[in-house]
C-alpha cells in the first residue's frame, strides 16, 4: 500500500508542479503582449484549467487574451470570464 500510495503523491506534486510551470506561462504571455488592451486580465489555474477574469476594452482583445492562453502547453481547457467594458 505505501508504494500506491507514494505514487499518488508524486503525481499530485507533479501535476501542482505543471500547474505553476503553466500558469507563470500564460501570465508572461498576457503581461508582454503588444496589445495594450490585456493589461487588466488575470488567470489563475487548478488542475490544468485556466480561469481568465479582468476587462478589455474590446471583443478583439477578449479574442487575443484566449488565443495567447490556448497556445500555450498542458492546458485543459480555459474558462473565459473576462468582461468587455467599452470605453
């Protein structure tokens, strides 16, 4: 049993590990966009899904933030919670 059980650990570790590997990804991707417009969206992840949240300005920069996030590696799914606040 402590072997399972060691091995269940080591997953959960490194699926947490994979989690923060990712999440410091997509966040470098929005935070050095040329698109001024992602400058108030966040992310946060759990279990390889990403939870996009904040404004924009525009559909189109709703459009990019979800582009930029789905092109990076060991994402699940994302979730898009971010909203359009016309100026």
């Amino acid at each position: 049993m402590k072997r399972q059980n060691e091995h269940a650990d080591t997953d959960h570790f490194d699926a947490e590990r994979r989690d923060r590997e990712t999440i410091t990804a997509v966040r470098h991707r929005i935070e050095h966009t040329r698109h001024k417009g992602l400058r108030r969206v966040k992310a946060k992840i759990t279990e390889g899904t990403v939870t996009l949240t904040g404004s924009v300005p525009s559909e189109d920069d709703r459009d990019i933030a979800l582009e930029l996030v789905r092109s990076v590696k060991h994402i699940g799914s994302v979730i898009d919670e971010i909203e359009v606040v016309r100026a």
